[in-house]
C-alpha cells in the first residue's frame, strides 16, 4: 500500500511536529543542518510560541466557561426573583389591594398580567431597575410592596449579576481574542510544516523512497496510508466547575459489540488518547457514522457521547464530566 505525507492541520500535530524536528536540530551539527535560515529561524520561533499560545487560550477558555456558568447561574436567580416580585403585584391587584395601574409601574400594561420580557440580559437589568423604582412609587402611593419577594432582594441580587456579566464578557473577549491569535498562529505554523517536510524531502531526494521517508520521520514527518482520518478535538471539564479533567481516557467506537446474536460484551477498539494538562485530546479516527465517545477515569462516572463523524469533516467539542 502507498504511503504519502500527511501534513498536521490539528494543534496536537503541528506541536508534534515542531517539538520533533526542534528535538532532531538539538542533535544535528550545525555544519549538517539544511533548513534555511528563515525556515530554521520559525522553527526556533514557533516551536516555543504556538504551544505557549494555545496553552494561554485554553487557560483563557477554562476561565470563559467558569464566568459564564457564573453569570448564568446568577442571572437564573435574578429572573426568578424577579417574576416572584412581579407575580406578587398581579396577585394584590387581584386581591384589591393594588389598582391595576400600578402594572404601568413595572414595564406591564394596566389590563394585563403578562410579564415584563427577561430573556436576555439587558431586559432583565431593565426589569430589576423598574422594580426598585416601582417598588418606590408604591410606598409613595400609600401601598405596601410585596416583603415575601422583596425590591430588596432583587437589588441585592441584582449587585450579584452586574460583576459576574461584566467579568463573563471581559473573558469571552479575552477568549475570542486569543481565539483569532492561535488561528493566525497556526495558519503560519501549517504552512511552516509543509515548508519543513519539503524542505526534509528535498535534501534527501536521493535516497530511495523507502530511505527518504525514514529520513523525514526522524524529522517529525508522518506518512500514512490513502484512508481518509478524521480528526474529532474534544475538551473534558467537571460539572460544575468546569476545571479540566486530566489523564481521562477517551475512546471513539461503540459501548457494545455483539459477540453472539444474544450476548452484548463491552467494545475495546476504536481511536484512543488521553486527555493532557488542560483536559483536551486530539482523536484521528478513521471511523464513520454514528459513534459514541466514550470516557473512562476510575474517579468519575463512565462518559458516553453520541457523535456523529463524517469522514474528513474535523469537530471540537466539550464533554462534561461527574465525579464518583
């Protein structure tokens, strides 16, 4: 069977790649070396840069997630009050004990008990503020606010929600932005190892195929077979916290096999790796259709993801993980 180049498109690749080829320049003499002075001079570069970039972006992610499940847990909190406070107002005005004008007070029309809208963010910052001011005008009018649910409450939940959605977005921003660099980054870094494989193949053109791609191997080079791999990048996190889960197996096949037409055992085959410091692992599988993904840490509840894999169409995903 033929074997080609395969050059790394993924982040896990291109670092493989440079941290080899660096690791193959460390042992060979200068005098030896054959890379051009810019291409060796990227490799230097990128070989420290691009790992340390994708490693500030996953810090960046971790902290992105963390804020935002923050925010939404706060924000929850702060529109259940909010209704409770509301509902309350429609019940004394059902009771008489409000007239049906104070609706107006709270972002509602007088004749109705619909709700003020709190879907997004900025409605529900709106509907916390005319609730403290509502709240006021009743005490004004003569009228007892709602205490059971009280403005109060809301206020203070209110100060809760502002700092987490400010830090939420300053983090999403950060992400996105190191997002952009490590994109930029790895475009270089592709184009990098393309630049270094023919550059290895040049030199030892020579050689006999066979020789020439043992040659490009020591340099961080991988061949491969024509069957099309798919790469499926995924990130493990605790639910709850979101902190990354480290040295987690991941497996992509299935759960079951069928050893007879009535006896189902646990499958063991299919594109395996382990999670690293940040909770992420590249899997390149040559598998399709529907899989599952299956995680496995003595500590935690086994994972099972269904996934879907079109062959040659790359996925990233985030799989939540429990403890035991």
């Amino acid at each position: 069977m033929s074997e080609f180049a395969v050059d790394p498109t993924s982040d896990e690749g291109i670092t493989k790649l440079l941290f080899d080829a660096m690791a193959k320049r460390a042992t060979t003499p200068i005098a030896l070396r054959f890379f051009k002075a810019t291409t060796d001079a990227d490799l230097v570069t990128y070989n420290t840069n691009f790992p340390a970039k994708i490693a500030e972006m996953n810090t960046a992610d971790g902290l992105k997630i963390s804020s935002v499940e923050a925010c939404d847990i706060s924000f929850g909190k702060l529109r259940n009050k909010c209704s409770h406070y509301l509902q309350t107002v429609n019940f004394h005005i059902v009771d008489g004990d409000y007239p049906a004008s104070v609706h107006t007070y709270f972002l509602m029309t007088a004749g109705s008990e619909v709700l003020p809208d709190m879907a997004s963010e900025s409605d529900l910052i709106n509907v916390a503020n005319k609730i403290a001011s509502g709240d006021a005008q009743l005490v004004l009018d003569g009228l007892v606010p709602p205490f059971d649910f009280s403005a109060a409450e809301v206020a203070a939940l209110l100060a809760d929600f502002l700092p987490k959605r400010a830090t939420k977005n300053t983090n999403t921003n950060a992400f996105k932005d190191l997002e952009i660099e490590v994109a930029t980054m790895r475009a270089i870094c592709v184009t990098l190892c393309v630049t270094i494989r023919e550059e290895c193949e040049f030199h030892y053109k020579d050689n006999t195929e066979s020789a020439m791609r043992d040659y490009c191997r020591l340099w961080g080079i991988v061949f491969d077979t024509t069957k099309t791999k798919t790469l499926v990048s995924l990130r493990a996190a605790f639910a709850g916290t979101l902190d990354s889960v480290v040295g987690m197996n991941f497996r992509i096949g299935q759960v079951d096999t069928k050893k007879t037409k009535k006896i189902l055992t646990p499958a063991l085959q299919g594109a395996s790796g382990i999670t690293n410091a940040h909770g992420v692992v590249d899997l390149e599988t040559t598998q399709t259709g529907d899989l599952f993904l299956i995680g496995e840490l003595a500590t935690c509840v086994k994972s099972i993801t269904p996934i879907t894999i079109v062959a040659g169409t790359d996925q990233s995903l985030t799989v939540l993980i429990t403890l035991l």
